[in-house]
C-alpha cells in the first residue's frame, strides 16, 4: 500500500508580506485554500492515507480546516517540520508514518489540473521498485530543477537551476518513491544552501539507474504557485477553468463521493459545513444529481 506525503512547512519568504501570519498552503487559490489541490491530486491517485508536514505554528490551522481526514473517506496525520531545513527533511519527518511504505510525495504549493486518476499514473504507483519524476516543459527552465532525457525518454542527468539549460523538462513538485526513499534522505548533506535538497535523492535514484521519468502531456497543467506572479495566475487559472466549465477543481469531497470514499448521507453533512458559498452550492448540485429528487438543503 502507497501512502501520501504533503510537505507544506517551509517559509514561504517568496510571498512575504502575504505569509507574514499564515503560511502560503492556507491561502486561497481562487475559491479554496492552495492545500486542497495536492490533496485532491493524492485522493485522484487512490492515496487513502496521508501525512501532511507543516510548521508547528501552522499545524493547528490546518486540523481546524481538514480535520482527521473523515470528511473525504481518508486518514490524515500530521507531523512539523521545524526549521526549512529543505523539501528531503520531508521524507526523514515521515519515516515513522511511512513504516517502510512507498509513498507519493507532493509539495503543497503545487497544482495538477486535470485527472491524475489516468491508467498510465496508476500503473506507476504499481511500481515497488525505484523512483518516478514528473516534467513538465517550461520556457524558462533556469528556474527549475531540469533533467535531460535520451532519445527513448530514459533519464541522462539532472541539473538544478541551469544557467545554459540542455533542457526544458521542468521537474514538477510529485513524487513516487519505494521505500528506501527515506534512507536515502538520511545520508544527504545539507547543500550550499544548507538544506537537504530533493535533487540528491532523485540523482542517486537515477545514478542507480532505478529513476523513471514520465512527461505531463496536455491532459495535465502543473503550476507551482510559490510565488506572486504564480500564485496570482494560478488563481486565475482556475476561476477561468470552473467558469468555463461549471465544474470544480480539487472539490475534495465530490472526489471522494464519486469514489465511493464517502456516502451520500456524509456527502449532505459536508455540504452543510459550507453554508451559503459557491462551494457549498456546488455541493449541493452534485447531491441532486445523484437523487432522483434531490433533497432541500437549507
């Protein structure tokens, strides 16, 4: 069984004065809080039981937000990271949760619109040996870690933040890792930048010739909103999608209904802690789609 990690501590430096009093994983992403997409994205790869990391300051608000993971049909656990001693520390922080699991990894800045539920996704999560990295091409790749491929799309090397790009393969913010992933972040040394950093875990998979890579092709748009340019044009991404097409990203709760995660009957209380939002309304159209005569919901 794959259990799923969320690292969303960090400083959040990026984004200051925004995150000065609450961390960038909180903030709204058009209509609901930025953690509600890589959540949904492990609910869309079958994830049923998760860590999310985040700094003790932060901790309490992201209970009071998502609770013990019922609400979605899940189990969610949460673990701190003190210090942003680097994304690696995730996985180090998760050792006891992960109790030698493989694990999909996400980072709580980052968003996969459109299904991650695709054969060709589940089918890697089979994989209980080596790690898999997602790319997604980018036009300024010198702001990305960057990996090169051969002419079969098999990995040649990884470069972090290129200054002469050989590449516009953009490593994106997930993960799948077996589980030697956390003994490998527990022989890093910390980088120039002091941190444990998650491009020395991916090169030792990849110098051991256990590293696949797998291209996000136009049924996914991954944005990483760490920053403010970022953050403002994945928020505008979204309201344009859910305008244009009525239907909601990263509802966390109509994910889990559909997969049968959660009842109808959980799906009308749900409902209700939303009150009178667009979210709300949102949950009550699934709910008289799914009843003959739907039930009023005041």
């Amino acid at each position: 069984m794959r259990k799923g990690i969320i690292l969303a501590g960090g400083a959040g430096s990026r984004l200051l004065p925004l995150t000065f009093a609450v961390t960038k994983q909180l903030l709204p992403i058009y209509d609901k809080p930025m953690i509600y997409y890589p959540l949904s994205t492990l609910l869309d790869l079958g994830i049923n039981d998760i860590l999310l990391i985040s700094t003790e300051d932060d901790k309490s608000q992201f209970k009071k937000l998502l609770g013990d993971g019922s609400n979605f049909g899940i189990k969610l656990s949460y673990e701190t990271q003190k210090r942003p001693n680097g994304i690696a520390e995730g996985l180090i922080i998760g050792e006891k949760f992960l109790s030698n699991h493989p694990c999909v990894f996400i980072l709580g800045d980052n968003l996969f619109v459109g299904s991650m539920s695709q054969y060709k996704f589940r089918k890697e999560i089979e994989n209980k040996k080596g790690a898999t990295i997602f790319t997604y091409k980018v036009n300024d790749p010198q702001r990305y870690g960057i990996v090169t491929l051969n002419k079969k799309s098999k990995p040649l090397n990884i470069t972090e933040k290129p200054k002469q790009p050989t590449s516009n393969n953009a490593i994106t913010g997930i993960y799948f890792y077996d589980n030697n992933a956390v003994q490998i972040a527990k022989t890093l040394k910390p980088s120039s930048r002091n941190e444990l950093e998650i491009t020395d875990i991916n090169q030792n998979y990849l110098n051991n010739n256990l590293l696949r890579v797998m291209v996000l092709d136009n049924d996914i748009t991954w944005l990483d909103a760490g920053t403010i340019s970022s953050f403002y044009e994945a928020s505008n991404m979204i309201s344009v999608i859910e305008k244009r097409t009525g239907k909601k990203i990263g509802c966390l709760e109509e994910l889990a209904y559909l997969q049968n995660k959660i009842s109808l009957k959980d799906l009308i209380k749900s409902r209700n802690r939303y009150g009178s939002s667009d979210y709300g309304f949102y949950l009550q159209k699934i709910i008289e789609n799914h009843v003959k005569l739907g039930p009023k919901i005041e």
